[in-house]
C-alpha cells in the first residue's frame, strides 16, 4: 500500500507542477480619453520566468473575455500586444504557455535594390519611404521621408514596387488602394529630423547602411545609418536613426542619435509646406505635436489630402514655420518652406519622437480630425499605459 501511495503522489505532484498559473497583467489607462488597439511591451523573459517556460516557449495572449490576442516577440525580447482599456479604467490580460493562432503580417517591409535602395514599410493604416544610396549616387536630393496613402489593411507595398518596374503600373496612380503622390524633394519631407545649429538645418542625405530588426506581423523596425554630418567644421557627426511602425498607428516612433557630437546643439523637426495649400499648416508647441494639411502635387486628379504630423512626448521648446526666399524655393523644387518643432539634443542622449500621415480617403475627412488625432496620441504618449504583471 505504501509503494501505491508514494506513486500516486509522485504522480499528483508532476501533474501540479506541469499546470503552471497563467501570469495576469493588469492595464491601467490614466487618461480620459479611451485606449483602443494600443501596443504594450512587456520583457518576455520575465514572462517565460514567471511560467518558468524555457526561452523558446510559446504562449497565448488572452483578453478579459478568453479571447486570443495576437502578439510579437520583438528584436530586443520585449512581447508586444495590442490592449484596449476605457478612460480612467483598467483591463486585465493573461499569458499561460501554449500555441498561438497564426497572426496575419500587417507591419511589414524590406529595402528594394531594384529601386534605388529604397527602404519602404506599412502597416494597416499608411506606407512610408526613406531613400537609400543608389539613389544618392545618382546625385538625386531627396533628404525626407516619403509618403504613400493607402485604403486597405493588407500590405500593398510589395505588388506596387513589382506594379511599377515589372509590369507598366504606375505607383502614381491610384488603382483603388492608394498611391505615391506626396512630393519630398530636396526638404524634410513628411517628418524628418535634423539638427539646427546657428539656426540653419543640416540635411541628412539618403541613408548609408540599414538592418531591418522586427518585419511583422504587428511592427516593423529598421535601423538607418547616414553618412557623417558636417557640424560647425566636425566631419564626424554621425546619425542613427532606429523607426517603429505598429499595426493601426498612423505614426512611426523614432529615436534618433548622434554620435561624436561635441556640445549641445538644436534640432529640428520638419514637414514640407508646398503651394497647394500654402497655409494648411498648425501647431501646438504646449500639447505637442505639428501638422500640415498636404493637397498633393496630383489634386487635381482627386487624390485627396494627406495629413502628415509629429508628436513629441518630451516637451518642445517651440514650434514656427520656416519660409524659403524665392531662391531657396527654386533650390527645393518648388517647396514653401517647413513647419518645424524645436528641441536640444544632448550629446549620448537619444531624441524621440513620432511622425506619420493620415489620408482624407481613409479616415481623416478634415483636418479637425487630423489634428485631434495628433493632439491625443501626444496625450497618451506623455501618459503611457501602466502595466502590472502578477
């Protein structure tokens, strides 16, 4: 009888162990104002120590009501959900070990070397470029971001690049989904940063090197290195730039660092204002955030309007809008000038920041929307989501 009582237990034992709890998280919303589909980080490898799971367990993310939660293990170990948790409110999510559903990939990209090195990604909201070497070789100017609408949560990049260089499609036109009609030229373009001294912005050209880090299905990271600054006479400047884009965000945080910086030295960020709506710009310096109501080069082939911003959840020492002469205007292809933020940048810190676009034929019918869509996002990026883990 003891040999049976010392197995059954032995047995029990196993078992118990092998049924670990599932970790809860609770999300705490500080703001008023509703918090649907925004990303949470939490350290995976507290998660899997919690559940006691080796490193290369998987779990399932489930909600209040059981229901599974798509999720991503990014680049630097962090597990990455979308919450949803009401004004002044809280939500509580479990992680048990276990296999999770397929998730569709909705942040993606790549860098296209048949198309002059472009480095392009999306989400389910909006497709943005950075220019890369071949382009700069070809003494091409094109220092900003660019930016494509679309009108559809799939990716769209892809078939547009293949479209347009292998199949007479041009990415120009709107084929029902979405286009390239925002014009960059030599300027900022839709939300670059650049540093400022003496009042005088410093263009970063296309970028030199990149690594792509997370490529979906819910973010998209990459890395950008550019060729040396020239900074008060130091040739030496050099700018990392490090762009996350989420599924259902219009905007891409980036953290920016400048390496061999000597002293203290302002920055800028910068939308492009162009002659089609020459006063469509606006800003709040005190909530944080610039716009500008884009017409595009194309209205009057019924393109709609792009809104582009910047978010900054640091405060901004202040916003103004920067005028071309009408030389300056001649040497960046025709553009106005630039609505910009102003900051300082501290050598080794990082300067972070959120930029992106919305569209008036997904979304944004005015630029009130827009606006009041920049103005809370700066709100909940200055009071992120709390999170607990037990």
């Amino acid at each position: 009888m003891r040999k049976i009582f010392l197995a059954v237990a032995t047995a029990l034992a196993m078992f118990s162990c092998s049924q670990k709890e599932p970790v809860t998280v609770t999300i705490t919303n500080p703001l008023s104002i509703d918090r649907n589909g925004e990303m949470v980080e939490i350290s995976m490898a507290e998660i899997t120590g919690k559940l006691q799971l080796p490193d290369t367990a998987q779990v399932i993310v489930s909600d209040e009501n059981g229901l599974e939660v798509p999720y991503q293990i990014t680049y630097d170990d962090m597990l990455i959900f979308p919450a949803s948790v009401k004004g002044d409110a809280s939500a509580v999510y479990t992680i048990a070990e276990g296999t999770p559903q397929p998730v569709d990939v909705v942040a993606c990209g790549r860098q296209y070397p048949e198309r002059l090195d472009d480095m392009a990604w999306e989400n389910d909201r909006a497709a943005y470029r950075a220019y890369g070497p071949a382009l700069q070789e070809k003494g091409e100017r094109a220092f900003g971001y660019d930016i494509w609408t679309k009108n559809v949560p799939e990716p769209v990049v892809e078939d547009r690049y293949d479209g347009d260089l292998n199949r007479k499609i041009s990415y120009h036109v709107d084929h029902g989904n979405g286009m390239d009609c925002y014009a960059v030229g030599p300027t900022l373009g839709g939300g670059t940063a650049a540093l400022f001294p003496d009042s005088t912005i410093i263009y970063p050209y296309c970028y030199k090197d990149c690594e792509i880090l997370d490529n979906g299905p819910l973010r998209f990271t990459v890395k950008l290195v550019y060729n040396p600054l020239v900074v008060k006479g130091d040739s030496t400047v050099t700018e990392t730039r490090v762009i996350s884009l989420d599924k259902g965000s219009q905007l891409n945080k980036t953290v920016v660092t400048f390496d061999n910086l000597q002293a203290t030295t302002p920055v800028v960020t910068g939308i492009v204002l162009h002659k089609q709506n020459p006063m469509g710009y606006s800003f709040d310096a005190g909530a944080g955030y610039i716009a500008y109501a884009d017409s595009t080069e194309n209205a009057a082939n019924n393109n709609g309007v792009i809104y582009v911003g910047a978010v900054f959840p640091a405060t901004i020492k202040g916003a103004f809008t920067q005028v071309f002469s009408e030389k300056e205007q001649k040497e960046r292809g025709g553009a106005l000038g630039h609505v910009l933020a102003a900051s300082e940048y501290e050598p080794g810190s990082e300067y972070i920041y959120y930029w992106g676009s919305g569209w008036s034929k997904y979304g944004f019918e005015a630029d009130t929307d827009w606006n009041k869509y920049l103005e809370e996002y700066a709100q909940k990026v200055r009071n992120p989501l709390e999170v607990a883990i037990k």
